[in-house]
C-alpha cells in the first residue's frame, strides 16, 4: 500500500449530514457479522500479546496453553536485561520515522503548494511525474541506492535510511496534501497578496496552519510507512545496532532456533505505537487515506 | 484564483531533489545495470551485456517459479481481498453503536508492519506448539499436527491467506471513499420504487462503485505483484522455491548471489508486467468498462 493512484477528492467532504440510508437502525446479523470483524482483526495481536506474558514452559507446551499461568512480565524484563539490542532498534525505528516524517512534511509540503495553489508551465507534468515514479517497486532502487550509499559512506547512518524513507514517500505525500490544500479559500490568500505578502510567507502563515487536519493526516501516514519500511531498512541499514525495529526483530532469531517468547514481546513493544495511532487517529488516517485515493 | 508565480518551481525544488536522488536516479542506474555484465555501477567498469540477462532469467526454472507463484499469489488474493472488502465497506458505511471500534478493526490490520505481521502468523502456523494446530486437533479435525508452513502447497496458501487477512481492510477503506459520493437520494428513489436490499446493491449501489473498485483493485494489483516482506519473514520463500515471489528472487540475485545485473533484470521485468497491467486497467478506467 505504497501507493495512491486516481484523481483528487475534497477532503472535506465527510462533513456531510448523514443520510437516511446510514440511520436506518441496524439488525442483530449485522452486528452479528461487525463483531466477527472486530474479533478477526484484533484476534493475531491478542494471541501475540498472550504469548508474550507466559513464561517459556507455557509458550512451549503441548497442548497449547490457551491463557497464561501465571502471567508475567518476565519477557520484557528480559529484553531489557539480556537483549537491550532490541530496544535499540525501537529507538532506531522512532529516529528514523519522526525525522522522516518532518522531512517529507517540510519538502512536500512546499511543493503541494506549489502545485496545487500556483499555475505555472508544466505544472500537471511535474505532478503526473512524481506519481509515476512512485509506481517502481522499491525494490528497483535497492541494487543503486545500496552502492550510492557505500560510495557516500551513508550505509549505517540515520541521514542515510532518512533520505531513503524520504525519497521513497514524499510523492504520497505530495500528492494527498496537494488535494487538502485545494480546500483553503482563495480569499483568504488574496487578501494577504494584496497587503504584499510573498508565497513563501503565505505558505508558512496562512496555508500551513489552514490546513493542520491534512497536515497531521499526512504526517501519520507517512510516520506509518517509515516505521513499517522494510526492504531499505534491510538494505541500508546492515550494521546489528542500526537495524530498525521490523528488520532487527525479523533477523533477531539467527540460524538456529526461534525465541519467540523475545520475538513476542519486542513486537508487541513495536507495534504499541501504531495501536494507539490507530486508535487515537483513525478519523485522520481514513481522511488522508481517502483523500489520497478516490475520486 | 491562482497565481502566476515566478517562486511556483523553485517551491518544488527540495521535493524534485530528494526524488531525482533516491528514486529517479537509482532507476535509471538498475535500468542501465540489467543490460550490464560484472558491474555494480554505471560509473565504473560498465559493461555492456545486450539482452543477456533478460535471455539468462528466461531460461532460469527458479525464475520462472517465482514468476508463476507471484501471478498465482496475486490473482487469487486481489478478487478475495475486493469482495471482502466490498462486505466491510458496506458495514462501515452504516451509522450504529460502537462505529468507532470497527474502524478501528478495519485501519488496524493495514497500519500492522507486514513484516511483524508475518512473524506473528507465522507462531501461529507453528507446527509443534501453533494455536490452529491445537484449536483444531481440540475440536478434532486433525490428528497429527500439520506441517503448514513447511509443506507444498500448504505453505502458499497460508501466504495468501495472510495478504487476505492484512489488505482487505485497506481496499474496504477505499471502496468506503466511493460510497460516500453516491448520492442518497438514488436509494430514497429505489425505495420509492419499493426496491430489495439485493437489487438495490446490484443496481445502484455496484454501478456508481466502479471507479472505486477499479482504483482499489490496481493499487492491491501492483502491491501484491511485488510482495517481498511476506514471503521473506513467513516462508522464507519456501519449502524449496514454492512461496519465493519476483522480488524475494531479485533481492536474493543481488545480494546472496551478489549479481547486479541479473537481480536488475528480474526487476525490470517485474516492473513491465506491472506496467503492463497498469495501463490496461487504466484505459478501462478511461472508457468506463468493466
């Protein structure tokens, strides 16, 4: 889910009174069929959250031991203990991602401007360009953008995997912000230009704090993704203390067995964070996700 | 109105730099590097190999499966994941109680690192102490404990049934944007007409969805074409090559192999048959077909 194809949409357009067909009341099969919905998608984490907080003899039984007894932190503690490496790479991930996402709110959020507020030549080609590009399996850049790097000496640097993540999701981010930022009145921004403020200024004052919700869509999104990323992670990032969380805890297990009472507990550990993005957010993240899609 | 602006461009100029340097760039160099020979760049000691590559991939089996298994993996999944996702998007485009949780269901799996995702199925799928294996020999479907990950063709279709599980709820997210633009006063008029529930999905509610189900369904057509993460931390491409995809095949050309050129060309082709696909479901979308 890289990627955002289609044509724009007015963000704002959830603000609609609610139909009729929406209040009609519910029947029991279709709360019936909501539960099973809730269930089947919580139900993976709930098991790896059980796993986590049962200790080794529990998790390595025959038959399964459904609930854990006794329950236990001793998991976790023992990350900190024994393999604080995989806080490190939590620590890594979060690095990575929140300067990522100020990154690509910075760059793209100036040329959404630009392109959607401006008229200039060539404009429509410059936008249709970047879609394009971004339609190239990341995987297209790993054999390049692994050899610029080591000729750069950025392999294993955080500048490095910041400029990758950048790179890979600033079209997104152009392209959904573009669309929000088509909703600010024009009004407003005439009266500034007739009072002689310059576009950057215009940008900065007016446009940017006009268009927070969008803005804040944006920025969770992208934070997803770069948190998410894995095949640049993997690539740029080969050093054991500079992994990030996906890829740290991914290669974790090593050759021989699987520790997934550690693997466990370190996912639940990462995958917190985007627990409560989606939870807390998730007005935000449906809006920039379909204003970034539909039509 | 809009301005003519001479800053306009120069506003672009950090964005453009960052795409030409990670993504245009790089591109280009793989392009180059898939006609190469012996070369990991287009500076130093290029050498031309003509089609060579591309030839050597055709006549490669491994490559071939890998081919075959991401068409397979990708044409079963996309039409599940749609009609999952038309079924979850009717749901949430209703108003009840507790609306906020199955939202929350439905952007869950999507914001999940796929990578993590396939590590937490893949406990799950464990043959020797697995929660499916003990739900189902506790329920007395199985006997023995099944060997899902590790057995042909099991171990596929555990694959897709995680891509299933993961994306549906994404394409529902976006087939939702395309029911909220269809009018309600067409539903007020079909129960005027004292229209079903069914032909009123069929006849109304289907039709005025296209354009969303057509959007949907290329973008889950491109991702699904280039599944990398899945295979790599569900199967590690396994048992023998039977879940190893286009991408977990290139990724291993380049830096298990360490052949460039060989692992480039296997992108490049990956790339063309997703073009491909692209520009055919574009001009559907262009002619309003299907």
């Amino acid at each position: 889910m890289t990627l955002f194809g289609g044509s724009a949409t007015a963000p704002e357009r959830d603000r609609r009174t609610p139909r009729s067909r929406r209040r009609k009341p519910v029947s029991l099969g279709f709360y019936i069929v909501a539960a099973i919905t809730v269930v089947v998608s919580f139900f993976p984490t709930a098991w790896i959250f059980l796993t986590s907080i049962k200790t080794e003899a529990d998790i390595y039984a025959w038959p399964v031991q459904y609930l854990p007894d006794p329950a236990t932190l001793e998991n976790y503690l023992n990350i900190l203990r024994e393999t604080p490496e995989l806080l490190g790479y939590i620590l890594n991930s979060f690095i990575v991602a929140t300067t990522t996402t100020f990154v690509i709110l910075a760059c793209g959020g100036l040329a959404a401007y630009s392109l959607g507020r401006l008229t200039y030549r060539g404009r429509n080609l410059i936008l249709i360009l970047i879609l394009a590009v971004s339609m190239f399996p990341p995987l297209a850049l790993l054999p390049s953008l692994f050899n610029m790097f080591l000729e750069l000496g950025m392999i294993n640097t955080y500048s490095g995997l910041i400029i990758g993540h950048a790179g890979l999701y600033t079209p997104i981010a152009v392209w959904i912000l573009t669309n929000f930022f088509k909703t600010v009145p024009y009004e407003i921004e005439d009266a500034a230009r007739v009072d002689g403020a310059s576009s950057l200024r215009i940008f900065w004052s007016i446009i940017l704090p006009l268009s927070a919700p969008g803005l804040i869509s944006t920025g969770l999104i992208v934070f997803i993704f770069s948190w998410n990323e894995f095949p640049l992670s993997l690539v740029l990032m080969s050093d054991n203390f500079m992994r990030t969380a996906p890829v740290g805890i991914s290669l974790f297990p090593g050759e021989y067995s699987f520790p997934w009472e550690i693997i466990t507990a370190a996912t639940m550990l990462t995958i917190l964070p985007i627990l409560v993005i989606s939870g807390v957010f998730q007005d935000r993240l449906i809006g920039g996700l379909t204003a970034g899609s539909g039509k | 109105m809009k301005y003519a602006n001479r800053a306009g461009p120069s506003f672009l100029a950090p964005a453009l730099l960052i795409i030409a340097f990670v993504l245009l760039f790089p591109i280009f160099q793989t392009i180059v590097l898939s006609f190469g020979r012996n070369s990991t760049s287009i500076f130093i000691g290029y050498e031309f190999a003509g089609l060579a590559n591309y030839q050597r991939l055709l006549n490669t089996p491994r490559f071939i499966t890998s081919l075959n298994n991401t068409i397979l993996f990708t044409a079963v999944t996309v039409p599940i994941e749609l009609l999952v996702g038309i079924g979850l998007a009717l749901i949430l485009d209703r108003n009840f109680r507790g609306k906020g949780l199955v939202r929350m269901a439905a952007l869950f799996p999507w914001a999940l690192p796929t990578a993590l995702n396939a590590l937490m199925w893949r406990w799950m799928f464990n043959t020797e102490f697995g929660l499916f294996n003990s739900m189902l020999s506790d329920i007395g479907l199985i006997a023995e404990r099944i060997n899902w990950l590790g057995a042909i063709p099991s171990a596929m279709h555990v694959m897709m049934f995680v891509s299933i599980w993961k994306t549906s709820s994404f394409m529902a997210l976006l087939l939702l944007a395309g029911l909220q633009t269809i009018p309600d006063d067409l539903y007020e008029a079909g129960s005027v007409d004292g229209t079903t529930r069914l032909s009123e999905f069929r006849f109304i509610t289907l039709p005025l969805l296209k354009p969303a189900i057509l959007v949907s369904v290329l973008l889950r057509t491109m991702d699904a074409m280039r599944a990398f993460e899945l295979p790599f931390n569900l199967t590690d491409g396994g048992p023998l090559t039977s879940t190893e995809t286009l991408s977990l095949y290139a990724y291993r050309a380049i830096f298990q192999y360490v052949n460039f050129n060989l692992g480039s060309s296997a992108i490049l082709i990956q790339f063309i048959i997703i073009m491909t696909i692209s520009v055919f479901y574009i001009l559907m979308i262009r002619r309003g077909d299907l």
